[in-house]
C-alpha cells in the first residue's frame, strides 16, 4: 500500500524544478475538466456540453475522482456534495489540505440550497457555487473564466522552504491496520493542525484509492 500511494503522490508532484516546462505543456494542450457527480444524467449533460471545449473527465466515486485528481491534475473539478460514501464536502476539504491539490479550482454543483452550504464550500477554497438545476451557459463561462486564470494562491497563510514528513496510521473498513508517509515541502503555520483535523478523511480517501488501484 505504501508503494501505491508513493507512486500517487510522485504522479501529482507540483515540483518548482518542473513548473517552467509543466506551464509550456499546459500552453499546448486542452484543459481538463475532472466532473465528479454520481448521478449520470447529469454527468452526461455536463459533458455534452464540455467536450468540444475541455479534456473531459468523470466519476461519480468520490475515491475514485481523489484518483483521477492526483494522476490527471485536471484544471477544474466540478463537484457534487451528494455522493455515496464520502460528500462532496469531505472531499473538497481533502483536496483543499494537500499541497498538490489546494491549488485546482472547486465549482460546487449542488441540489443543496446555497443558504446552507456554499460558506462551508468557500472554506475549502470553492471558487463558484451552482445549484441545480444548472445553467449550462453561465456555467461554460465560469468554467472558462477559471481555467484561463492565473493561478492564485489559496492558502494565505506564510510559507517556509522546509521538507517535512507525515505518518499517518489508521484502520481500514474491514479492520486491516495501515501505514504510509507523506513527504512534504510546502509547509504553512497552519497546515498540521489542518491535516490532522482531516486526517481520518485523508486517510479512509488514500486507503480506498490505493485499493482501487492496486
């Protein structure tokens, strides 16, 4: 399990010593659009009307999109907060707290009322929130807008230079006890108290992909 999530994390590494050549690929190439929603209607219809503009890619599986963002480094993710197993929220919080992920802008699309939700979706770094039914015009807009923008940094909290490590242990569904480091260089002053607040989440997300993937 170790060795799936080293090789998933040295997939979705955002190393400065590549950032040059990986911003000249991005230049010549389609964006991608990661749609994580379980209801395939909607996929189907958010696809229709993205793929002659995006890379389209979709899952209605939160592990499985945690997959697909690490491998893929989609541009944008269009995420509903409805889904089996974990929400949206958790995993928009999961993203939001890994470095090689905080950085790829959230569109929240959601049945949810916005009165109830879209604060605790801003707080994950969420950039628009859309509820259903959806507007596919202001939402091709948006998600155009977003890919074009200069990247912005999320977290505003100070940044040192210094590569730390994390263990995190836990205990899988089926009681099967595990282990696995993440090596870090991208450190904020609040960002261990953030990863342990998620951890259980962070966790349960990498333990399911692993074993998707293995």
């Amino acid at each position: 399990m170790l060795k799936a999530v080293a090789s998933l994390l040295k997939k979705a590494d955002y190393g400065d010593s590549n950032h040059g050549q990986e911003g000249e690929a991005v230049a010549l190439r389609r964006r991608t659009v990661l749609i994580v929603e379980d209801d395939e209607e909607t996929r189907n219809l958010l696809r229709r009307h993205l793929k002659d503009d995006y890379d389209v890619v979709e899952t209605g599986d939160p592990t499985e999109a945690l997959r697909l963002v690490l491998e893929r480094k989609p541009n944008c993710i269009l995420l509903d907060l409805n889904m089996p197993r974990f929400s949206g929220i958790e995993l928009g919080k999961v993203l939001s707290d890994m470095s090689v992920t905080q950085l790829i802008p959230i569109i929240v699309i959601t049945a949810e009322p916005a009165e109830q939700y879209k604060e605790i979706c801003e707080g994950f770094g969420a950039v628009e929130y859309m509820e259903k039914p959806l507007n596919f015009f202001y939402l091709k807009r948006r998600v155009g807008e977003v890919v074009h923008a200069k990247v912005q940094e999320r977290r505003r909290k100070a940044r040192v230079k210094l590569k730390v490590s994390l263990m995190v242990t836990g205990k899988a569904e089926n009681g099967r006890e595990f282990q696995f480091s993440i090596v870090s260089d991208d450190v904020s002053a609040g960002g261990f108290s953030a990863l342990a607040w998620f951890g259980s989440s962070v966790a349960a997300l990498l333990s399911s992909a692993m074993a998707s993937s293995l």
